[in-house]
C-alpha cells in the first residue's frame, strides 16, 4: 500500500490530470495557482533559469477560475493556457517538466487559492505516491513570483540535511522595486514589517511555532502533506491555517540562502492579504499603519514562561496579567489544563502538548480579545521598536 493510499481515497477533490508516468528520478514538484494572471510566463522564465538540481522537478500550473468569474477572467486564463503550452513546445529541454492543470470552474462557494493550490499539491501526491516517495518535496509558489537562480539546488540541500523536518519557509521580499507611486511604496513596506513584527513577536515570547505562513514562499515533504490532512479549500489564508496546523507534525525551519521575489501590485483577487491590504492602503484605509501592541505579547509571554511548573501547579497559583487572566477565564483554559496534564506522562510531554493546545490560532484569537479592550492598537513602527529593544 502506498504511503498516500488512503489520502488519495478519502482526501482529493478531483481525478488525475496527469497521464504521463513521472520520471523515476521525480523529488520536486513546484505547485502554481493561476487566476487571471497575465504574467505567468515570466514565474516559468525565472524558474527555467535555475540551477539544475540533482532530482528531477515538475512543474504544475493551476489555471482556475470560479463558476462566476467575469467574462475577462475566462478570456486571461484561456490566453494564458495557450501561452503555456507554447512555451512549454518552445522549450523542449527545460530543467523541468511543465503540465498545466484545467479543473473545471470551481464552485463559487469554494472558489479561490486554497482550493488551486489543494489541486495541485494533490496532482503532486498522485505524482509522488507512484512512484512511492514520500520524501518527496511540493513546493508552494505563486504565479506572480520570481525566484533567485539557486531557488531548486538551496531547497533540495535544505531537505538533504534536515532528514526530520517536515516542512520549511523561504525567504521573501516583495518587489517594490517595480513600483512607481510613493503611497503604493510606503503601504507595501508596511505590510512586509508587519510580517516581520507578526512573527518575531511570536518568537520572542517563546513560542516554539514562530514561522512565516507566505503562500509563495514554502516547501512541505509529501508524507507529511499527506499525514496532516492535505491543503485545506480557504479562499484566502489557506497558507497560515495549513503550516500552523503542520507544526504538529514536526519541526519547521526557515531556508535563508535563497529568496522568492512576490510582486507588490495591487489586487482584490482574495478577501485578505497581501493585495486587499494594500488595495485599501492606497485608498486611504492607514489600518495597516497599527498592528497588535507589543504588550498584549509580553503579557502572554509571562503565561508561556510558566510552562515548566503548570506541569505540576495549578493555575490560581501564579498571578497573571489582566488581559490574559480575563482571556483564559472566558476560554476555559482551566478545564483543558487539566486535561493536557493527565495526558503527559513527562514535562517534556506536557510542554509538546501545551503548545498544540495554545498554538498559533489561540494566540490570534487572545490578541484579538484583548484589543481594544485592554490595549489600543499600536503604531506599527513604535511597536517594531520596542520589539527590537525588547
């Protein structure tokens, strides 16, 4: 039985794309959703310009649009289709092997980047489970990104090196570069910080699941794609609900020795993230200006540092900040602390199981309960500071 057997059953949405037998030397598998993207060819140029790694790698294009989609979204994607079969006849020796995926158009319901990026990375585990290869690698990228020349050869000697790791995030920098507009400048600086300010936040305070979640920017070993349940259908933010939820499932890194270059145009394509934000940014919505007060994270943290003796004292024991005391009071925390306890036999144990419990969705859901009922939102620069000063 495969290592994605019962995945393959229970867990995909679609029949295989894919007829041809991948190559035996198959180890990754880029995924792109493509929605109404005009600029494709260029992601494929950068990718083909690559270093040549030892495995062999796929690439899988999803061109995807919503049973509602516009008449222009259908006129782009079949455009786009053409170009990348072109391309793909036009270059018959590329480092790798281009198929472009046409499902159906997606129920409105489910329409959007988690179910493109869900169908393909399940082409992929199709792909990687005939030829039994669990350690094969998917890696996440957008059809709007450019990557440095070593982006394939870092990846695959990050993996080579790091048997247990089940996934990792790479390093991003948007290209604003590109832009012309000041505001349109100053916006996308904002939301970049603000992703830097999001997870090192995180990470000073203790928590040890402090990653990036950009959806073009990471890679995820098919076993653990697999055992984790797949890539969810959220229609935005499918990326930080799915690499939060892998953490369970062993250690994630961050690769630095090479960048992904994500574009900083402006997009209404997806409820929330990158384009939204700075879409309203630039028509005068500044809310990307204040961010979480760094002290709603210093609060918590002085619950995480008491991790160690919560095996052993109850809670009442300790005094903790209002905003937090008042957060676990509403959440019942009491009730599940007991419950992680009588199910670690260890504190090292009881310490793994705290943070599946007061993991990354807990955290946004304690730092949206206490604003702005305890804290007011902070400057996100003032904010930045003191966390660098901290």
């Amino acid at each position: 039985m495969s290592f994605a057997s019962r995945y393959l059953q229970h867990n995909i949405n679609y029949p295989a794309f894919i007829f041809d037998q991948p190559s035996s030397k198959l180890g990754m598998v880029v995924v792109i959703p493509c929605y109404d993207e005009p600029a494709v060819v260029e992601t494929i140029e950068s990718l083909a310009s690559c270093k040549r790694p030892l495995q062999d790698v796929e690439v899988l294009v999803v061109v995807n649009q919503s049973e509602k989609s516009a008449p222009t979204v259908e006129t782009q994607n079949k455009r786009t289709i053409l170009e990348l079969k072109q391309w793909k006849t036009e270059n018959p020796t590329a480092l790798f092997n281009l198929h472009v995926m046409v499902p159906e158009p997606f129920r409105k319901k489910h329409a959007g980047a988690g179910l493109a990026r869900k169908t393909g990375m399940d082409e992929a585990i199709r792909r990687f489970a005939s030829l039994e290869k669990p350690d094969g690698l998917i890696i996440s990228l957008d059809a709007d990104t450019l990557v440095e020349t070593n982006y394939l050869v870092e990846i695959e000697n990050h993996f080579a090196s790091k048997k247990n790791e089940v996934g990792t995030t790479i390093k991003f920098k948007h290209r604003v570069d590109e832009l012309v507009d000041p505001l349109h400048i100053e916006g996308m600086q904002l939301y970049e910080d603000y992703l830097h300010y999001y997870k090192k936040a995180m990470a000073s305070i203790g928590f040890p699941h402090a990653i990036y979640t950009v959806g073009s920017a990471f890679a995820v070993c098919a076993d653990a794609y697999v055992k984790q349940g797949g890539m969810n259908r959220r229609q935005a933010g499918e990326d930080f609900y799915f690499l939060h939820k892998l953490t369970a499932m062993g250690s994630i890194s961050e690769l630095n020795t090479t960048c992904v270059y994500p574009s900083a145009r402006l997009s209404n394509r997806v409820p929330f993230g990158t384009g939204p934000s700075i879409h309203k940014w630039v028509n005068g919505d500044k809310s990307l200006s204040k961010t979480y007060a760094f002290q709603a994270f210093l609060d918590l943290k002085q619950l995480f540092d008491l991790v160690p003796e919560l095996y052993e004292s109850e809670l009442e024991s300790f005094t903790l900040p209002a905003s937090v005391q008042q957060f676990l009071t509403e959440d019942c925390f009491s009730d599940d602390l007991a419950e992680i306890r009588r199910n670690s036999g260890s504190p090292q144990t009881f310490q793994k199981r705290f943070f599946q419990y007061f993991n990354a969705f807990k955290i946004l859901k304690y730092l949206n309960a206490v604003h702005p009922t305890f804290y007011d939102f902070q400057k996100l620069k003032e904010a930045y500071t003191e966390l660098k000063g901290h």
